[in-house]
C-alpha cells in the first residue's frame, strides 16, 4: 500500500512540473518573437545607416571629382554636369533601395 502511495505522488508530482512547463510554453513564444523584432529593427536601422553613410561617402566624392575637373578645364562643365548628375542620381537609387527595404523590415514587426 505504502508503494501506490509513493508511486501516486511520485507521478502527481511529475505531471504538475509537466504542466507548469506546458503552459510556460505561450510566453516563451512570444519573448522569442519580441527578440526577433529587436533583432529586425536592429538590423533595419544599421542598414539603412551604412547605405546613407556610403551613398553620403560616393556623392561627396563624385561632387568632388566633378569640381575638380570642372577647375582644370571649365570647357568641359557641360560635358561634366550630365554625367556627374547621373551617378549622383543612381547612388541616391540605391540609398532609396535600403530605405524601401528598411520598411519592409520594420513592417514585419
């Protein structure tokens, strides 16, 4: 009698611990979620701070570039200024990019 006993608490026991960790589960979900999307808007915003910074970097020296041909030879302003214009327009695109990208990112928060 005295063993039924003991094996009866024995696994009264055991399913009380099982069932505590069973409804521990949701929460333990869920602090992994809020850790993903610390994670993703983390990454977002790096992201889209590199592309600004080397998009900033890229334009800098491509005015710089520019203005210096134009000083050696003011004759080729207009041969400069198009293309000058073009570059500096596709390194905005791909800063843009990473904007766009970014709110993605964040949207999935």
């Amino acid at each position: 009698m005295k063993t039924k006993n003991i094996l009866s608490l024995l696994v009264g026991t055991t399913l009380m611990l099982l069932a505590s960790v069973a409804f521990a589960q949701d929460s333990a979900i869920e602090a992994v979620k809020a850790s993903q999307a610390g994670l993703i808007a983390i990454g977002a915003g790096l992201g889209l701070g590199l592309a600004a910074f080397g998009g900033g970097l890229g334009q800098g020296r491509a005015a710089a570039a520019a203005l210096e041909g134009i000083a050696r030879n003011p004759d080729a302003a207009g041969k400069l200024f198009t293309p000058m214009i073009l570059g500096l327009a596709l390194i905005e695109s791909l800063v843009i990019y990473s904007l766009i990208i970014a709110f993605l990112l964040v949207g999935k928060i």
